[in-house]
C-alpha cells in the first residue's frame, strides 16, 4: 500500500464518523450525552457493543497469540467463559442497574455501603478504563507509526496526539448517542474486514472450499482448544474458563464504559437482549479471528515474511507485497474500526464517571432542571452552560490524560496488548468484582470508612503472589515460585476479588443495610 492510499482510506473514514456525529449531535444535552435520553434500539447497541468488546486488541492480538505452541486456540476457553460472564451480567447485575436508575454504575456502591464505597469503585474503574483504552491505542497507534508516520518522519507521540484529537472530535458533542451509531459503523468495518481476510488469504493459499479452509486450520499445529493435562501451566483449562468469565463480570458487567451503552437502552428486556445476543455472536467471531491467526501464520512461513513479534503479524502479512491492496486497505479499515470502537466509547464513559462520580453534575443538573421550570430565561440559560461546560472540560482533560498514559506505555511495556490487558484487567477490576458482590450477595454492613484500605490491600496481596509465583517476574526462568511450578493465569482477578470479598466479610457485622 502506498502512504497515499493509507491517507486516503484514513480521511475517507474520519470523514464518515464526524458527518454521524453532525448528525446525531444536533441539540444535544448532558442526557444525550450521558444516556443517549434512553432511546437506543437494543439491535444497534447490541451490534456496536461487537465492535467495542472486541477492540484493536482481539484484531490485532489474538490472531499472533495463536503462534505459540503452548496457546494455539487457548482464548476460546475464556471466550467460552466470558459467555457465562455475560448470562450473569444481564440477569444479576442489569436489573439493579435499572431498578435503580443509575447514571454511572457505581452510585449502587453510595447506596449499598457509602460516599468511599461510591468514591472508591468510581476510581478503580477511571484507573482501569484509562489504562485499557491506552492499551488498545497504542496497539494502533504502534502499527500507524510503522506503516506510514515513521516513513515520514513524524514522531510518535504526535501519532498519538492525532489519534486522540479524530476521537474527541465526533465525540465531543453527542457522547454516548453518538457513539451508539459509530460503534455500529465500525463493528461493521471491522468484521467485514476479518472475513474477506480470511477468504482472499484462504484463496492465496489455494483453498477453494469451506472444508478445506476448515481441514488446514484445524491439521496446522495451531488449532488446539482445550488444555486439561497440566493444571500448573497458566493456560489450563480452568483457569481460562473461570478467569474469562470473572473478566467479563468485570470489563463488562463493571464497567461505566460497556454498561453506559446498556443504560441508553429502552427498558431492561432490551438491555438484556442486547447482551445475550452480542454474547452469542462473540463466540463465533473470536473463533474466526483465531482461524485467521492460523491462516496468517501459514502464509507468512509460506511467503516467507517476518515480523518482530506477535502483535505486527497480521500488519506484516497484509501490509507485504505479495498480498495485494485488498487485504491491505481490509487490514487498515478493520484496524482502525477495532481500535477507535473501543477507544471513542472510553473517553465517553470516562468524561460521564468523572463528571458524575466525582463533580456531582447529576445533582447539578437536577438544579437545572428545577431552574428550568422557572420563569427566569437568564438562570435557565447561565445554569445549564455550567453543566455542559463541566462536562466539555472534562472530556478535554480525559483526552490529555489517555495521550500521556499511552506514551507512558510504549516506553515502559513490552508484552503482547492481550496478555498486558488481561494483567492489568486482574489487578484493577478484582476489586470491584469484590465490592458489588458483597454487597449483592450478603446484606451484611460494614463500615464504609474501611472498604478504600481493603481494595488496596487486595490489590497488594495479589501482586505479592504473583510476583513470587513461577514465571513472574519474581521468580527466576523455570525455577518454582512460592506455589512451586504453579503459573497465574486469566485467574488472577478472581485472586483479586476473592481477597476483597473474603476481607469485607471478615470486617462486616449482621447488622443488615438495605439497598
């Protein structure tokens, strides 16, 4: 592909998602920002939640973890997993959500246990969110500056700064009403692009059929699912299960971000159906995205192409002369699809948890409102300014905070995007699996003063036993760690969680609090 066509199909693309947002932005409020006035058809949310669940990082990473012989198809244990993660989502967690009301998730915490309950789950998911959007971005952000900017001279945080400001702009004004219709867009791109990948690169490798397609992959070395014969390793099956379905109550059913979506829903049974209906099509495609690694991975030892590690095999294959414009300019919408899907819906939820969780612009606004029923035209107009200004100001600062975290990554991190957001996802939302459902499973009380000091003894606990565990970075290559040969896989939020669970029982009394 030449820089030119690159430019182009970028253009072309940022041009599409700002006329959306023209178009959905107009008249837009904090309620449609926040909410989308709770009006989205649960089919779009359901299908733009495809795109956001999946993100840059299954794009790009999930395809080059197939290439290591001890994961091969491993994911789709979690994949499976996350499916019973989202059945408890949509049954457990959804219903509170709207019987109560929320705006941002966390106000249950203020409800069931106190101010630094509320403050203390509001924080773990902004430190969360913020380091996995950042994560998901500097996947893309890498790949751009290898494709194009580099061979431009251009340095890498201004990739970054560009990449940030395309999402702010279209984002800016409609929030969440606006990206319900984007991610829907570019969920679209996005498998688009992996399917007719899969077909052109099934094609180079001369297989006509469905059932050749299916042959190759599964007699290829890389096809093996499930992994039951060494409950030391990290990938055993049941660590992978239990661990993806914890990731899920936690990315998603925890999550401002994925659950904001949700919120914009009509009523609970279409929040519900959204989430089962995306949970059943997120099975199929994750398996597609691993058959394509397979695919990939065969091409390149045919054609002889090389790359420097996991993450850069799809762009090396797609990006190489052999394959043609059509995987290249696939490659690129699917990419920048994934990535921007995930990232956009981020800085939204972001701005709401901020402006919601900590600058009380709910309580806000409902001084507007009661403003608005006055005669004064001069206090109506002065006070709802304030509001949206607050909100405006935070979604600037949220933009500024992503450019320094992600640039603060790519100098400091070296693991591939999937395995460093599963690490992070285990340190930062077992908390919060901990909290709700302690509050969701018990009616016991606790002193809302204590629950900040055991999230963050938690979350060190954790890190001590992973860090002296075998294969970490505490323990030394192929010594046993302090459980022996014992490896923390995707279960280490659930590590998390239990330690936070096990420590608000131990300091709660009967006395029951009501919801």
């Amino acid at each position: 592909m030449t820089n030119t066509l690159i430019v182009t199909v970028l253009i072309a693309y940022f041009l599409v998602l700002i006329t959306i947002s023209y178009l959905t932005a107009r008249k837009a409020t904090n309620d449609s920002f926040f909410l989308g006035e709770r009006k989205s058809p649960w089919y779009i949310v359901s299908f733009g939640m495809i795109g956001a669940s999946l993100s840059g990082v299954t794009f790009i990473s999930v395809p080059g973890w197939v290439g290591n012989e001890s994961n091969q198809f491993s994911y789709m244990q979690a994949v499976l997993g996350y499916l019973v993660g989202y059945f408890i989502v949509a049954y457990v967690l959804l219903p509170i959500y709207y019987r109560l009301n929320l705006t941002s998730i966390y106000e249950y915490l203020k409800q069931r246990f106190g101010f630094w309950s509320y403050k203390t789950g509001a924080f773990f998911f902004l430190g969360s969110r913020i380091i996995g959007a950042s994560v998901r971005l500097l996947l893309v952000a890498n790949v751009l500056q290898s494709i194009l900017f580099d061979g431009w001279g251009i340095p890498f945080e201004v990739t970054v700064i560009i990449s940030v400001l395309l999402i702010w702009i279209y984002t800016s004004r409609g929030g969440i009403k606006t990206i319900v219709w984007t991610d829907t867009l570019q969920t679209a791109f996005m498998l688009l692009s992996v399917l007719l990948t899969v077909w052109f690169i099934s094609d180079a490798l001369d297989l006509s059929s469905m059932k050749g397609l299916v042959a190759t992959v599964s007699e290829s070395g890389y096809s093996k699912i499930f992994f039951f014969d060494d409950f030391m390793s990290s990938n055993h099956f049941l660590k992978h299960f239990l661990g993806g379905m914890f990731i899920t109550i936690g990315m998603t059913g925890l999550d401002q971000d994925m659950m904001q979506k949700n919120l914009s829903c009509k009523n609970i049974k279409d929040a519900q159906k959204n989430m089962i209906s995306m949970a059943v099509v997120l099975v199929v495609v994750n398996l597609i995205f691993l058959a394509l690694g397979a695919l990939l991975y065969i091409y390149a030892d045919v054609n002889g192409i090389e790359f420097d590690k996991p993450d850069l095999l799809f762009s090396a294959v797609a990006l190489s002369d052999g394959a043609g414009q059509a995987i290249g300019i696939l490659f690129l919408l699917g990419l920048i699809a994934a990535a921007y899907s995930s990232a956009d819906s981020a800085l939204t939820s972001l701005t709401t948890s901020f402006s919601v969780d900590f600058l009380n612009i709910k309580d806000k606004q409902q001084v507007t409102d009661r403003i608005e029923k006055s005669d004064s035209i001069d206090r109506r107009s002065s006070s709802k300014n304030n509001t949206e200004k607050t909100r405006k100001m935070v979604h600037v600062v949220m933009s500024v905070v992503i450019i320094l975290v992600v640039i603060l990554l790519k100098y400091t991190t070296s693991d591939s995007a999937i395995g460093l957001l599963m690490k992070f996802a285990g340190f930062t939302y077992g908390p919060l699996i901990g909290i709700f459902f302690f509050g969701i499973l018990s009616k016991r009380s606790i002193n809302d003063f204590f629950v900040p000091f055991i999230c963050l003894f938690a979350i060190g606990m954790t890190f001590v036993l992973w860090y002296y565990s075998c294969g970490a970075p505490g323990a030394e290559v192929g010594e046993p760690g302090i459980f022996g040969m014992y490896k923390f896989g995707f279960e280490l939020i659930i590590l998390n969680a239990f330690i936070t669970f096990i420590a608000m029982l131990a300091l709660s009394s009967r006395k029951k609090q009501i919801t």
